[in-house]
C-alpha cells in the first residue's frame, strides 16, 4: 500500500512539473494526523465469525473495489472455489456467473447510492442465485441466497419491498428517456437486476402487424422471425397483443409444440409475454425469457406486469416524442435550402444546429442565391425563439428576401427595408435579426447591410479574421421608418468570410464582444482547409452546455483564387 502510494505521487508530481505547475514548498512537512484505531474485541470479532458461518446463505464481505475479504463456506460453495483461493481477489474476476454487467452495475449502484440492492443471476450449476447487496462507506455485505429461499416463494401477489425499490427507481429513470431505444436499454437492465432475466424484446402491434422495436439478448433470426407478422391470435406475441393477457411459460414442456419451434434459435428455456397497455388500448407486447426453467411466483408476475405498464407508459411517450421530433426536422429541412447553388469561383459550406431543448426546429437561417457568373446575394438571420411559430415566420422572411434580393437595382439596405415593412404587416409579436451582404467576385467585392445581428467575420488571404464593422440598424419588425446602411468592402481572392447567428457565441456571463472576438481567433488560427472541415471546427467551439437553448446557423464563404 506504502509502495502504490508513493508511486502515485511520483507520477502527480511529474505530471506537474510538466506542465509548469510545481507545487509550493512549505517551510515545515505537513503531518497528518492518524485515525484512532477501534478498540479491539476479540470476542465480538469471533461472535461475528460464527454468526456468519453458521448461517446456509452465502456471505461475503467485499471492500469498495469488489475485493473479497472474508467469505463463509456456503458462499465459497455458491462461488465455486475455497476460501483461501478466493480472498483477495476481485469478486467478479475470480466467479465466471459474476462477470456480466448486471452484477457490476449493481455493486457501482450501491457504493455510489450507498443504498441497499440486489440482483439476480445465474451460477455455472444452473442454480439462480439472488444477490444482495448492503453497502457502508467502508465496503460492501454481499447476502447470497438461492431462489428457493427467497421471500419471493411465498405466494404473495404483490411485489416485495425491494422490487417495490427497483419499480421507484426505473419509474425515475424512465422520465428521461426520450428515445425507443432509451426505453429499451433502460428497461433490459432492470428486468435484468430484478428478476434474473436473460433476454427481452419488444413488439408494436401498428397497422394489424407486429414491428420489432428493439431487444437486448435475442438473435437477429428470432427477431426477424415475429418481425412483420400478423398481429393475429397464431402467435404468443400477436395474441397478448390483442387480448391482453400475460402468458407465462416455465419450462419447454407448458410451451408445447404449438408455439416452442418459433424459439427455438435462442435457446432459452422460459417465457412471459407480457402486454404492453394504455388505458385506451393495447400497444404490443414484451417478451422476457430465461436461460433455465423459471417458476414464475405470483410475486414475480406482479413485478413483471408492472414493469410492462411503466414500460408502455414511456414507450408512447418516445414514439410520441420521435414523431414530433421528425416532423420539426421535416419541416425545418423543407424551410432551408436543400443545397447551396454552384457559382464559379466561390466555395461555399453551411450548418445549421437546432438547440437541444424544445422541438428541435428554431427561427435560425440562411441563404445564398445566385445572381448570375460573379454574383451572389448570402444571407443570415435569426427570428425571435426557437418553436414552430418561429419557423413559420422564418420561412415567410426568407421568401420575400428571396424575392427581393434578386432585383439588380435592390442593395442590401433595400432588401432588409422591404423585410422590415412585411414584418410590421404580418403584425407578429416576434422580431428578427438579418445580415445581407451582395458578393461580387467580378469587383472583389461585397456590400453589406445589418439588421441587429452579429456582425460577419472576414479573414483576409493569409492574414487574421476581425470582424466587419457593420452600422447596425434596428431589428425587422420594430420601426416602420428604420433605414439600414449599406458599405461596401473589399473581398479579395482566399478571403473566408464566416456568418452565424448568436447560438455559435452566446454564453451567460460572457461579453457579446469578446466572444465574437474569441470566434475570430479560432478562425485565424484554424488556417487554410476545405470550409466543410472548417465549418465543423467552428462548431466545436460552441459554448459547451449539456443543453443548448439556442438555434445554431453558420455560412462560410471563400473567394477561390483564379488559376
């Protein structure tokens, strides 16, 4: 233990030296004070030797990293191996029917919690062993009890105190799923560490048949097998889909030959289909199976059931949720342009990022048309929120630029002139902020007008990126009388210019001006590459929140040099 920790200090002092931070010297060597050591008793410390040893249940005391330090014989037993040749090791490493995820997870459960729980499993012998876990800050007591000893055997129809942890948790957890497959992965595992189960997989009963949602353990063939298949009474699956009624299975023998060839691939040995039940209908059915025969208690059942209707409750809010989420990336896709139009001598990329709260569309856009050979008219903005009214008003703005921009007589103060008088009709509550700019390659130029919005950022061939001094004029939709200045500004060949809206630099706490500043830096020192790969180290730079409230859009341009 001496030798661990002095290697590790070498090595955080290394560490520091390396990067220059060597650590202050004090004039005296700091002392800790030791622990006061528990009174020794050697009676109680044997009382508790022979209270253990005397139990039939399996006990084991394990340290915080899964070490065993003292075991009896009816855990040795269960383990597979004698006390002596098991002390000290890991306990996972050292029993082969420990090694998966479930008892892991379970044990990181609990020494992080510091809260009791269990799971189930099964030894190399076939025998299924409940695995309990009861954990302090200075290790964890691991009560091994095999099945037939568990409190489950009593025929009660409710579930037990510790399933009735199991279900308070997984109900929970399952409030932030968002997905199918969340819902899912999140539901496997407790099954797993709940009732020992082995494998699991779900089933939608949609349009008369059954479609495969997801599953943990199954083979592909047995999932393909019931995939598509009329959800009709010719099958387990299609038959607690319709009626509603769980099936249970202990063994091969009660599945009989009607259904057990359907099965087959995978091998196991006992099923429950159980439904999947709104209070308005049925949805489909969950299919949880085990490698050995399996007694399923009335407890068991109870526990089973209520997990499907958890189950039910949070997969209709992921469907509910994916078809709401690919309707707003639908509509946001039909509201942007599809690609950027091919003009000779300009290379073009473009990103848009919707935020990750909400329904995944905003009022961000952007466009590039094209005049004719040397001329383009790009342009950026951002409506007020990030909901569908925004992107309703979104696409009604961006259409009449549209059709405005393309007047040859129309410079970017008139466009954005035009914006802001349709705006104030449309009588909407939400604002918006635009940047037009007019390129033409011909002159190795751009004139440019800016409606309240970030400004562009130029970097010149070879040099730094700043940003373009723009005379800002107010927001679209404020002030029927407001004028947008245009100015004109040279765009020489290998010139990037970049345009994003506030998404790509608002951070709370953080100065408009120095992030802008910030993004100008990450554009000069990024150097020359392809703008895609360019685009994509910009975004990087975004304020880094686990939830994003803002829409992110980003244009770059670049002046191709001539041959």
């Amino acid at each position: 233990m001496v030798d661990e920790a002095t290697r590790r200090m070498q090595e955080l002092l290394t560490e520091a030296a390396e990067e220059g931070q060597r650590p202050s010297v004090t004039p005296q060597p700091r002392t800790l004070t030791p622990l006061p050591s528990p009174p020794s008793d050697v009676g109680r410390s044997l009382a508790a030797f022979g209270f253990a040893d005397r139990l039939r249940d399996g006990c084991v005391s394990l340290d915080l990293n899964g070490h065993i330090t003292y075991l009896n014989d009816p855990a040795a037993a269960l383990l597979g191996g004698a006390p002596t040749a098991l002390l000290g090791r890991v306990v996972w490493e050292a029993v082969d029917w420990l090694r998966g995820p479930t008892f892991k997870e379970r044990f990181r459960h609990a020494v992080v919690g510091q809260q009791p729980t269990f799971c189930r499993l099964g030894t190399s012998g076939g025998t299924t062993v409940e695995a309990r876990l009861h954990p302090d800050p200075s290790g964890v007591s691991l009560h091994l009890v095999t099945t037939g000893q568990t409190a489950l055997g009593d025929g009660s129809a409710h579930p037990q105190p510790h399933h009735l942890h199991e279900l308070l948790h997984l109900a929970a957890t399952l409030t932030r799923a968002l997905t199918v497959r969340q819902v899912v992965e999140l539901v496997s595992d407790h099954m797993m560490a709940a009732c020992g189960v082995q494998s699991m997989a779900v089933f939608l009963a949609e349009a008369g048949r059954l479609r495969a949602l997801g599953s943990h353990g199954f083979s592909r063939e047995l999932l393909d097998r019931f995939d598509g298949l009329p959800a009709d009474f010719s099958t387990v699956t299609g038959q607690v889909a319709r009626t509603g009624e769980a099936r249970y299975f202990g063994d091969r023998q009660e599945m009989g030959d009607r259904y057990q060839p359907a099965l087959d691939p995978d091998d196991m040995q006992a099923w429950a289909f159980l439904p999947l039940s709104l209070s308005d209908r049925l949805t489909g059915t969950c299919i949880v199976a085990f490698q050995q025969p399996h007694r399923f208690t009335c407890a068991e059942r109870a526990t089973l059931t209520s997990l499907s209707g958890m189950m039910a409750q949070a997969l209709d809010r992921a469907l509910l949720y994916e078809a709401k989420d690919n309707a707003a990336h639908c509509l946001q896709t039909s509201l942007l342009p599809r690609r950027l139009p091919e003009i000779d001598g300009l290379e073009t990329a473009a990103r848009y990022v919707p935020a990750t709260r909400g329904v995944g569309i905003g009022g961000d856009f952007y466009d590039l048309i094209r005049l004719h050979d040397h001329a383009a008219v790009a342009v950026i903005g951002d409506v007020q929120g990030h909901n569908l009214a925004a992107a309703a008003l979104m696409g009604q703005v961006r259409t009449a630029i549209h059709a405005t921009a393309t007047d040859p007589d129309a410079d970017p103060g008139t466009v954005l002139r035009n914006a802001n008088r349709l705006l104030l009709d449309l009588d909407t509550d939400l604002f918006t902020s635009c940047l037009l700019l007019h390129l033409d390659l011909r002159l190795r130029a751009f004139s440019v007008a800016n409606a309240g919005h970030p400004p562009p950022l130029l970097r010149a061939p070879g040099g730094v990126a700043e940003p373009v001094d723009v005379p800002p004029g107010p927001l679209l939709g404020i002030d029927p009388d407001a004028e947008y200045p245009t100015m004109q500004v040279p765009f020489s060949p290998g010139a990037v210019l970049a345009l994003y809206t506030d998404g790509l630099i608002e951070a709370p706490g953080v100065y408009l001006g120095d992030a802008i500043a910030r993004l100008a830096a990450h554009l000069t020192k990024a150097g020359p590459q392809p703008l895609h790969s360019l685009g994509e180290a910009m975004l990087d730079q975004a304020p880094a929140t686990e939830q994003r409230g803002d829409d992110i859009a980003l244009l770059l341009l670049k002046h191709l040099p001539r041959p």
